[in-house]
C-alpha cells in the first residue's frame, strides 16, 4: 500500500471525517441514507491507495452500505418520533425491496468496476436533474393501488439503490414524491427503507468479496470495517440533526445546492468509467 506522511494521513482522516458528517445530516435532511456522499468518497481514497483498481468501486460501495444499516436506523428513530414514516408502506415496500438489494449484493461479483460507476453516475445524474426542478415531478395524485406494481418499484429501488451503495431515499424520495407523498412522510419512510435496502445488500456483498484477493485488511467481503468504524460515529451522530432541519426549514435551496453537488459528482463518476 501507499505510504503516506503523517501530514497525508491527518488530511486523509480529515476529509473522511468530515465527508462522514455531512452524509449524515444528508440522511437526515432529505432522506438519501448518506451513500451519494460516501460512495464517491471512498473510491476517491481507495484511488490513491496500490490495491487493485477492480474492487475499489466494489468496497466503496459495499462499505457505504455496512454504515447506512446504522445511519438509517437512527435517522429512522428521529423521524418516527415526529410521526413521520408510513408503516404501512413500509410493510408493503420491505420484502420486495429487501429482495432487490439482496440481488445486488449477490450479482456485483459479476460485475467490473466501470460497470458500477457507470450505474451509479447516470443514476445520480437523473436523481441531480430532478432534485434541481423547481416543483418536483408529479405523475399521479395517489400511490398505485396494483399490489404488483409496488413489489415492481420497491424491488427495483432495492436493487439499484444496492449497486449504487445507498439506502434508498436517493430513489424513493423522488418516486414517492411523484406519486404526491407528502415530502416529510416520503423523506421519514425512506429513512426506515435505508435499513431495508443496507441490511441484505451488506450480505450480498459480503459474500460476494469473500476470497477475492487484494482487498484492505480488516476487510469482510467487500465491506473495510476499519472505514466503516471511522465513518459510523459521525453519520450516525449527525443523521438526527439532518432530521430536526428537516422539519424546522424550507430544504428547497439545500436541494438545489445538493443537486449541484450530485450533479458534478456524477460526471466524474461517468468519465471514470467511460474515459
């Protein structure tokens, strides 16, 4: 591995650090499970790091994922003490999606690097271009009442939000939105689906990464728990601070400034993989 100074590794902790912080008051604020942030962050340090370049985007991800099980759990508690998560979706959505992201994790070991960039760049990209319209995008009045067509949107929620490394309000948010949900109730419930998507996902990747040579140390699957152990005081700390701006603010402006952010993150994201 690198060697770097001590200088080198203050600022590399610093920006872990601080990356971490800000992904937990992003779950907490506008439901996205801290992912978006952390993903990219991760693949950054692992870049500068001589282990392979295959599993990086693959331990990003996965090790994302192993810190949004904590992170969504207590944005999630913050949220249902304001009433704010649908059970009843969330009893309907969880075992389809908990499928989906099962199958992500499972079918990574598949997949190369540039094609998880690749998912994770365009995704981001349309999630950016929606979180930056100044109403959000309005397809019905009402949820769909076809079961079948809940276990669709909440299986294929599970199982992009799996690949891309986060905990589901980066795609439930918009889409629960788009069926008129509340935006503090689809925020609130896609935090309680962050525990849905990272639990099974986690498995999926863990099981996946097992025997593959070259990773970190402290490595289980493809998920470092030396980073993760770094990273969860922070976003779990943080994620009920999210959720109190969450419902004290108008987030319109955050949302935009967060597009932005996304936005840019993405287009690298797709170089990276196609450059």
């Amino acid at each position: 591995m690198t060697d770097f100074t001590i200088m080198e590794l203050g600022f590399l902790l610093g920006t872990v650090i601080l990356s971490a912080i800000f992904a937990g008051i992003m779950a907490g604020l506008l439901g996205v499970g801290g992912g978006i942030v952390l993903v990219p962050m991760l693949f950054w340090l692992l870049s500068l790091s001589d282990f392979p370049s295959g599993i990086f985007m693959h331990m990003a991800v996965a090790t994302s994922l192993s810190t949004i099980m904590f992170t969504s759990m207590s944005s999630a508690w913050a949220h249902n003490k304001r009433g704010a998560i649908d059970l009843k979706l969330l009893r309907l959505w969880a075992p389809a999606m908990m499928l989906g992201a099962l199958s992500g994790g499972l079918v990574s070991r598949y997949m190369d690097a540039d094609e998880l960039k690749a998912i994770f760049g365009i995704i981001a990209l349309l999630v950016a271009a929606n979180m930056a319209r100044p109403k959000p995008l309005v397809l019905s009045d009402d949820l769909p009442e076809s079961r079948i067509a809940h276990i669709a949107i909440s299986g294929v929620t599970g199982l992009f939000s799996s690949l891309m490394g986060i905990g589901g309000g980066t795609l439930s948010v918009p889409i629960l939105s788009a069926f008129s949900v509340e935006i503090r109730r689809a925020v609130g419930t896609a935090s309680a689906f962050g525990v849905v998507i990272a639990v099974p996902a986690v498995i999926g990747f863990v099981l996946s990464g097992l025997g593959v040579e070259g990773r970190p140390p402290l490595s289980l699957g493809y998920v470092n728990i030396a980073a993760a152990l770094v990273i969860l005081p922070f976003t779990v700390g943080f994620a009920p601070v999210g959720a109190r701006i969450a419902h004290s603010v108008d987030t319109k402006w955050i949302k935009r400034a967060f597009a932005f952010f996304l936005f840019i993150t993405a287009i690298r994201m797709l170089t990276s993989a196609f450059g």
